[in-house]
C-alpha cells in the first residue's frame, strides 16, 4: 500500500453508487444525499432545513455536482441560504463552502476551528500526496481527480467558518432553534452535529457512518463516547454523513456493532473474523451495501487504525489532527 490517505483515496472511490434523488427526512428537513462514484472521492450527506429566514445546509458536499443540486434546491424553493453548518472539515462535508458563498455572499458559515489546524497537517500532507501522485500518473482522469482534490484545499479561507462553534448550546441560526454540539477528537479534532427539536431531526456527520466506520482521522475510543451521547438524544430520525437516514433503532444496532468492532479489533482475534463481526452485527444496515467492498474498506481500518501504531491513535486523540 502506499499510504493512508491515498490509499483511503483508493477504497473510497472503488464504491458503487449512483445519484440519488433528494428524499424528505420530516416536513421541510430534505437530503441530498452523498455518493460512491466509482473513480471519484465520495460527496457527504447534505441536509437542508427550510426556516423562517430561509435555508440552512448541514454540510455542503465536496464534488460541484453535488453543490450544485443544493443551489438547484434553493433556486426551485425560492429561499436564501442562509447558513451553512459543517460538521467537520473533511473535504467531502466542506468542499462545497466556497461555491456556496459566491452564490450567497450573505452567507454564514459555522464549525468548529478543527480545520486550521488541519490545513497545516492533514491537508497540507495530503496537498503534497496528491501532487507526487499528480507527478507520476499517466491516466489523466485520475490525474484530474487530483487535482480537483487540491484546488479545494487551495480555496483556503473559503473552507472556513465565520462562526466558530466552541461548545455545545442552543443557537438560534436563521430564525430556527437548533441544538449545536461540539465533540472533540472524536472522528476528527472538533465535530458537529445539530438536533433540530421542531422536527425530532439529528444531523450526526460522521459519527456515524455506513458501510464502516472510515476512521482516517479519528479516535475510536472518543467516537464511540461521542455515539453513547448521541443515543440519550430523543431523535426521530439521525442523518449519517454517509449512509440512509436511520431511526433510534437502528442506531442502536450501529452504537452496538461500533463498540464489538473495537473490542474485537482489540483482541487477538483474527482480522477476518472482526470483519465478520461487523457485517453480522450491522447487517440490517447493509442491504444495499457492497460486501466486497465492506469486507476491504473494514480490513484496510483494522489494519491501519485500529491495530495500527499506537502513537499515531494517541496522537489522534490529544491533538488537534
């Protein structure tokens, strides 16, 4: 393998997926949902509220196709946006800010401050990767996904919020009472997620997501304390960053199917045999998923994350990564 992020890179595009159309969670919450497309990175979940100021997006994908059907919404709804929320910086779940903002100056951006730190880490490396990678691939589709890659990371402050989330509360965004929270160096140094009590809706990111867990930049163990605070939420329906929205049930299953992953990851246990645990404890959520696919993107995170070097997951979990 060559590393994990363009490794990660790999796996996640090898996915099957078309495009979706949008689907209502609850009166006036609508998805856009994210996509596997074979070749390309994926594109989060992309959530939108209809408020009495207009709209406010949870997330704002990564690829401008996927921004695009969130213009296209706001367009056909005749409704501003005026807010959008990320829930962390991963490009899938932010790329979209800048084009959103050139179509809304007015636009404010809220998250966490996780993504400076970010860009001199992570995202710096990941910049250098990718032009290596750029430097020694003949296949220019491949080469453009590239290069797509750092022309988002080069948008810079446009990726930023201009409100910082630094602690749970009530906030008020866009006429509309939302619950913010902050979880720290869980899937990545600081994320987000809103409970929108009008409609029993909770936006979750990337504490929770579905084939696997993509535990790039995370730490297990905080994430799986983020997931118990999650399940004492009276929510109706949770919005995964990646996956179909769920009901408390089946999240129950996912919390659950997340702490046997980690203990069996844990043990001495063989690889395959945590696999296996995975895809039996969480099948109900798997239906539609590639089994290949999960068997591979579930192997690849045990062995890189979850047995991989303990000083890299102590890092993950005291540092801002």
């Amino acid at each position: 393998m060559r590393n994990v992020l363009l490794t990660s890179f790999a796996l996640l595009a090898s996915a099957q997926a078309g495009a979706v159309d949008t689907t209502s969670v609850a009166p006036g919450v609508d998805l856009i949902p994210g996509t596997f497309v074979p070749g390309r990175q994926p594109d989060g979940n992309s959530l939108i509220f209809r408020t009495a100021d207009g709209l406010v997006v949870f997330d704002s994908g990564r690829h401008a196709e996927h921004t695009q059907r969130i213009l296209d919404y706001a367009r056909d709804a005749k409704l501003p946006i005026k807010a959008v929320i990320n829930s962390h910086w991963h490009l899938d779940h932010v790329g979209g800010n800048p084009r959103i903002r050139a179509a809304y100056p007015e636009v404010r951006v809220y998250a966490s401050v996780a993504i400076d730190e970010a860009m001199g880490g992570f995202l710096a490396n990941y910049r250098k990767q990718l032009t290596e990678a750029i430097a020694q691939d003949t296949d220019e589709k491949t080469t453009q996904a590239y290069r797509d890659e750092i022309a988002i990371i080069d948008t810079g402050r446009a990726l930023y919020p201009d409100e910082v989330i630094d602690k749970s509360s009530t906030r008020h965004i866009a006429g509309r009472a939302f619950g913010v929270h902050l979880q720290t160096h869980a899937v990545t140094a600081g994320d987000v997620w809103i409970y929108d009590p009008a409609t029993r809706t909770l936006a979750a990111g990337d504490l929770v997501t579905l084939p696997v867990p993509l535990f790039d930049t995370a730490c297990p163990a905080r994430w799986k304390s983020a997931l118990a605070d999650l399940e004492r939420v009276p929510f109706t329906t949770l919005v995964p960053g990646h996956g179909a929205p769920m009901p408390c049930a089946q999240f129950g299953i996912y919390h659950r199917a997340y702490a046997n992953l980690l203990d069996c990851a844990a043990s001495s246990k063989d690889k395959s045999a945590c696999i296996d645990g995975w895809i039996a404890n969480a099948e109900p959520l798997l239906i539609h998923a590639n089994p290949g696919f999960v068997r591979t993107l579930a192997g690849y995170y045990i062995d890189n994350v979850l047995r991989g070097p303990k000083a890299k997951i102590d890092k993950l979990c005291n540092a801002n990564t």
